[in-house]
C-alpha cells in the first residue's frame, strides 16, 4: 500500500558505525548487523484503529532514530513496515462502531501516514497491509504442513474443522529456533503473557497450548481469502509479519523492532515460523521499545486510555515538540506521558530555536560529533537532548574548534529529525 513521505534527511558528514544497542534475544549490548555499507530493519506496523497514540508514536519515532544513525553513518538501510488491516480486534472495533472494517482501517491508515509525517518520521520502502500479504502467507503455512511443523485442528464445538497451528516442539526438533530464544522469556512467564496478547491456551486439539494460529478458516460473517489448499480463511498473525518481512528484506535482516509488548507471543513466533519455512534466523538482532502510559496504565486501544498526535496537533501543538518530549525519554523505559513533559519540551524547542539565532548557529560539526557519540550507546536520545541544551548555553565542548560551518539547524533534523526550522 502507499508509503508516506518525510523529505530525505540531508547528507551529514559521514560518522563511525559504534552502535551497540540492547538485544531482547541474548539480553546483551551488541551491534546490530555484519555488513559495514547496508542495514535492514522490519517495524511491526498498527493494527489501524485508534492511531496514532502517543505510544504508537514513540515505538516509531524510536525505529526512526536507529534508520537516522544507520543513514549517518553512511549505510544503505531498506526498511520494511506492515499495517495489520485485518485480525480479530480491527474486526471487533468496527463491528462495535457499526462500519465496514475495510472503511475504518482505511481512514485510520490515514491518519497514521499524516501524524508521521508531522512527526518527521522517514517513511518505509515497503508498506505492506496483512490484506496484501494472502499469497505469501499461503504459501508458508502450506511449506509449513508439508515440512511438518504445522498441523490442522479439527472442528469442536461452534469452530469449523481446519484451523492450521504452528508446531512448536516440531519446529525446535527440526533446529534453528528454540522456543524463548528470541523474547528470552521462560516457559511460566510465556504462559502468563501469551492470553493476553491474541493467544489461545485452551483451543481444543492443539498439540501445545503456545501454538500459535497459522491460518484461521472461514466462519459465517467474517471476511476470507482464497487459501489454495488450506482452504478459505484469513491470516494468524505472527506469519503476517514473518511472510512480509521474508518478502522484502534479507534473510536474516539487521533489526527487528517494535514495541516491548511484542517480545511473546509476537516475535518469538515471526522468527520461528521464518525458520521453520527457510531453516534462517528471521533476524540479526531485536530491539524492543519501552511502553508509554497514560493514567498509570500502559497507553492502549483496549483500555482506552489515550492521548492521540492528531488531538494535540488538532489544539496547535507543534510535531517538533511532541517529537522532543518523546526523545527526551531512553526508547526501552516504561514512561507515562503527561503535559508537563509537553510544556517542558516546548520550552526546550523555543531556547534551540533563539539559539539559531546565536553565535554557533553554524557549529553543526561540534554537535554532530557529540550527539551521534551520544546515540552510539543504545540510542541514547535524552543525552542527545542534553548535548543541544550545552550547545544552546555556548557550553559545549569544540564550539570554538575552527571546523567547515555546518548548520546545527541541519545536523539536528538530519539525525534527531527534529526540525526546528
Ligand atoms: N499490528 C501489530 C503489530 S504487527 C500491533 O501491535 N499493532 S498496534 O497498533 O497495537 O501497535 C503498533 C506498534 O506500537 C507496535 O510496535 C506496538 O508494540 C507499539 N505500541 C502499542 N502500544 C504501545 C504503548 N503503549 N507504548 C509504546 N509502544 C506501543
Ligand atoms: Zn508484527
């Protein structure tokens, strides 16, 4: 489906790839990737109702800096995002709403492309609804049955016969994945976790109560796609990301992203059925972003606890400082959102822009080395922050060192997307 656009990012002077970022999967401080000239990063995309909250924004505008650093330091970077525009909560939404669910993913797709690119967030190459992805996704599951790690359920009660599993303890006998690997949860906490996040424990026939659902067969009034052998149906929903993502990025690509709600059941199974079609890992490291909360409860469609980016733009709040009050917390932290932090960003935005009216409006060079320094260590955008308050107070260090003039105003877009300008 259509992408949205963001203007490219200005060409910096070219800085060293010392990235290390934390990986959910080894729990461990490493760089992401082998190749020193190409980058490749999947984002798992919104299941369109209800964007783009403020946590939605954060899990992007965080992927967006790790593609900004990658840009700096001259890499290739192909990125791949999805949009879920079909599954149980979309389907649940509208019906509660009274309108088609292909109207109400549609409009609110929408509103997704036009908050990011308010929020200065590049675009992706590839933006892929689950609606497109049928094909791909047939074609797993059925290479999936004929290698043996999936399985048909047969029909209980009011449930048709049919319904395809990923098998678990199949998949690790065959190698390559072992279940926990890639969230590096135990087997308690995946029980725990996996109900509330779109599993089904109790589903008669399963082989494992962690199985996940590959293929759902048609019922009476939901929508359903031609599946060749499997039958009509529509998409689990790891395989939606793990067929896209095989699709149009290497195998395996630099960076899984999303957000720490994601770890169990989502990537560990995307990176299992991958492998299970393929024998490669899905990726090379994972990178989960921290929960934002409203309320003291973690910011979602569910509970409706919300604060929208179209809602504050709508009352004049300016992206840049949205984009500031999100930067200005680590991406893997818990944090709650409030109009404090807006006012307190503002603020922030108001003394960088006076001081590009100052004397070191110029000394981009000084601020490049110094926030990319910064950010080299986990993405630590809040002391990149830090290091624009230093420039602006004039006590930042090489601010006198003769280097070619470099606009902050530049240096400062380019590589936190923040565009004061
Ligand atoms: N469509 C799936 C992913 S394939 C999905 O989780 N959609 S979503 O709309 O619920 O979330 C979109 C992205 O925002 C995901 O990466 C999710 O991890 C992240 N996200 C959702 N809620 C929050 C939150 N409160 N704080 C931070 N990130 C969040
Ligand atoms: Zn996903």
């Amino acid at each position: 489906m259509k992408s949205w656009s963001t203007p490219a990012p200005r060409a910096l002077p070219v800085q060293p790839d010392r990235l290390r970022v934390f990986d959910t999967a080894t729990q461990a401080l490493r760089h992401p990737g082998n190749d020193a000239r190409t980058a490749s990063l999947y984002v798992c995309g919104i299941t369109p109702y209800d964007a783009t909250h403020l946590g939605h924004a954060t899990t992007y505008v965080s992927f967006d800096l790790l593609q900004r650093y990658w840009l700096a330091a001259g890499l290739e970077v192909a990125y791949t995002q999805n949009v879920t525009d079909v599954d149980d909560p979309l389907l649940e939404r509208a019906e509660a709403m009274g309108v088609d669910w292909r109207e109400l993913a549609r409009e609110q797709t929408d509103l997704f492309r036009s908050d990011m690119e308010a929020l200065n967030v590049l675009a992706p190459d590839h933006y892929v609804g689950a609606t497109e992805a049928i094909d791909l996704v047939v074609r797993a599951v059925e290479a999936m049955l004929e290698g043996g790690t999936a399985y048909r359920v047969p029909g209980t009660d009011g449930e048709p016969d049919g319904d395809v599993y990923f098998d678990s303890a199949a998949a690790q006998a065959r190698g390559g994945w072992t279940l926990g690997s890639v969230s590096a949860m135990d087997r308690a906490q995946m029980e725990e976790v996996f109900p509330e996040r779109g599993g089904d424990p109790g589903r008669p026939g399963k082989r494992d109560p962690l199985d996940p659902l590959l293929w759902r067969v048609h019922r009476e009034g939901e929508p359903a796609w031609d599946g060749g052998a499997l039958g009509s149906g529509r998409p689990g929903w790891h395989i939606e990301c793990s067929a896209i993502a095989r699709e149009h990025l290497p195998a395996p690509f630099t960076v899984q992203g999303g957000g720490s709600d994601l770890r169990f059941p989502h990537h560990e199974f995307s990176a299992a059925h991958a492998t299970a079609v393929d024998g490669r890992p899905l990726a090379h490291t994972f990178l989960h972003s921290g929960m934002v909360a409203l309320d003291g409860q973690k910011m979602s469609k569910s509970l409706g606890n919300l604060e929208l980016v179209s809602r504050l733009r709508a009352r004049g709040v300016e992206p840049v400082a949205i984009r500031a009050a999100i930067l200005d917390r680590h991406y893997r932290s818990d944090w709650e959102w409030s109009e404090d932090l807006l006012t307190a960003a503002e603020e922030r935005v108001a003394r960088w822009r006076s001081a590009l009216d100052g004397p070191h409006a110029d000394a981009g060079a000084a601020v490049l080395a110094a926030a990319h320094t910064a950010l080299s260590e986990d993405l630590d955008a809040p002391a990149a922050l830090r290091v624009l308050d230093t420039w602006a107070d004039g006590t930042l260090d090489g601010l006198s060192a003769t280097a070619e003039p470099l606009p902050v105003a530049d240096v400062v877009d380019a590589l936190l997307g923040l565009r004061l300008r």
